[in-house]
C-alpha cells in the first residue's frame, strides 16, 4: 500500500500495514504527527497532506541522518 490509507480512510501503519483506529480525510492536514500502531507497538512520526501520507524524515524528526 503505497499511500498508507485505504478506500475508506483508514490509516495502515507504515512498519507492519496492519489498519490503525485513525481514520484520514482527504482534507486532512497534519506535520509531525506521532502515530502509534497498537498491533506492532512502534509509533511513527507522518506528514500528511492532500491526502497522502509520507514518513518524515530523521532529519525532519530531529535525528541523526
């Protein structure tokens, strides 16, 4: 799944694609959203915009390159 979220709006996480309990609007609009996945545990930080959902980068997320 390349853009993260099904036709429904639900948000897969980007480590394991397992559905998470976050549902995203087409108008959505977040910058450094820390999400958390309850099945695999591991939280990712995403940017979203237009619709789509990117990884931010390490440097975007203060770490090291």
């Amino acid at each position: 799944m390349d853009n993260l979220i099904d036709e429904k709006g639900w948000l897969h996480c980007p480590k394991c694609g397992q559905r998470t309990e976050q549902k995203i609007g087409p108008d959505t609009i977040a910058h450094h959203w820390p999400m958390y996945c309850p099945q695999c545990g591991r939280e990712s930080v995403l940017n979203v915009l237009d619709g789509k959902v990117k990884l931010a980068s390490s440097k975007e997320r203060g770490g090291a390159l």
